[in-house]
C-alpha cells in the first residue's frame, strides 16, 4: 500500500522529509515527489505549493504515476471555532471549496455545478486513525468537522462568520476540498489534517508565523502516531 502525503508548503514538510528514508526522488509539475519508507510505511511525500490548483494537481500525479492507494494531507489552518486556538488540531469529516459560486443558477454556494455530491467526505477508517492518534496525543485539544478551502488567505471577522453561517465550518485553509474533490473523483480514500495557526480573523497573517512551528509539529506527530498503527 502506498501512501501519499501532501503539504501544501516547505514548512509542513519539513519534519516528513528528515525523517523519512528515501527511495527516490523525481520531479513532475515542478513538485519533488519523494518515495521512501516512513514511520513503517511506503509512502510518497510531496510539497504542492500553495491553492487549489497546486494541490489538485499533486493529488491527480500520486493517484497516477505513484499508485497512491490513500492521501493524507497535513499542515497548518485557520481555527473559526469559539474553543479553538493555535496549536489545536483539526481532523475534517467533509469537506467544501468555500469560493465556488454559480448560486446565478440556483446553486447552493460551495456546490460543484453538475456534480453529484456537495461536500466530500474524509475515509472513516482514516478519521478513526486521526482520532485515536489525537487521544493518545495528550498536548493539544481536537476537533473533527467541516474544512473549507479557498484560494484566499482569511484573516476577517466578517469573512469567518460567513463561512460558520454559510458552511458550518470550524477551520480553514487553502488546499483540502481541492485534494478532496480530486480523490472523490478517483474513488482514493483520504483525510485532511490540519492545525491551527491562526483564528483567520484580523492580523491572522502575524499568528501565522508565530505559530506555524507549533502548528506543524502538532499536526505531524498525529501523522506519526497514525502511520505507526498502520
Ligand atoms: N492557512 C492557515 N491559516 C489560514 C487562513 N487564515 N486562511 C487560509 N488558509 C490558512
């Protein structure tokens, strides 16, 4: 089984690439794809840049030339819930790209035209593997719900109101519904994982920098404790 593992930046990556043992290493659409052995398992790290297109595009090559049997995406979010604060984790069940509008047409706002489903849901069996591994994980509190993305970094009241009332979101970020929407259309199960770095509201972009180190180690020692119990 192989397992293919995004990040949308360097810095989600970071702790991945130093441990993993490597394989081998080719590029394609300007992304290093990383094969190798990592905490027991094969898998195939990778950095898509950031958006959704990056990360469409990441998720579209590990499905076809890396046979990724499952995606795993980790990094670093916005927290839009009352109780949640830097550092906290957030595993989503579905999944919605926040900035789709053909409402014009009669369309719900996050709907897909024409396709079948609303939201995208995460794998049950990978949400139950976050899960246990944030039980274990005593140093930081977790949450399971809706992510929404965007090619938009959110950093206002007004906005993170709209996506709670809009979507029912507790989080979000840049990439997640576009990996999901991708391994809907493949039948690939997945999970997004993510921490929060920011609240998204006004001076998010300073929170950002402060807590991306947190964040990303808080996010990464789930992904261990999931791969270890594979
Ligand atoms: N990733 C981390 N924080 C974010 C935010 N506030 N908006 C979008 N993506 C993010």
């Amino acid at each position: 089984m192989i397992i293919g593992i995004i990040g949308a930046m360097d810095e989600e990556v970071e702790i991945l690439l130093k441990n993993i043992e490597i394989k081998t290493i080719d590029e394609k659409a300007s992304m290093k794809f990383n094969s190798g052995k990592l905490w027991g398992n094969d898998v195939v790290v990778v950095r898509s840049g950031i958006g959704k297109v990056n990360a469409a595009v990441c998720a579209q090559i590990l499905i076809d030339d890396y046979k990724a049997d499952k995606i795993i995406n980790v990094g670093v979010a916005g927290g839009m819930g009352e109780d949640i604060y830097p550092g906290d984790v957030v595993i989503a069940d579905t999944l919605v790209q926040h900035d789709v509008d053909t409402s014009v047409f009669g369309d719900k706002l996050g709907q897909i035209p024409r396709l079948e489903v609303f939201d995208f849901k995460c794998d049950e069996d990978l949400i139950k593997l976050a899960k246990n591994a944030c039980e274990k994980n005593t140093s930081c509190n977790s949450f399971v719900g809706r992510i929404v993305s965007g090619d938009q970094f959110i950093a206002s009241i007004e906005k993170i109101e709209w996506l709670k009332d809009e979507f029912n979101a507790i989080s979000c970020e840049m990439e997640g519904a576009s990996i999901a929407h991708v391994c809907h259309l493949n039948h690939i199960p997945f999970v997004i994982i993510r921490s929060i770095s920011d609240n998204a509201s006004n001076g998010a972009h300073i929170d950002y920098q402060k807590f991306i180190p947190i964040a990303v180690k808080n996010s990464t020692n789930i992904l261990k404790s999931m791969l270890e119990s594979m």
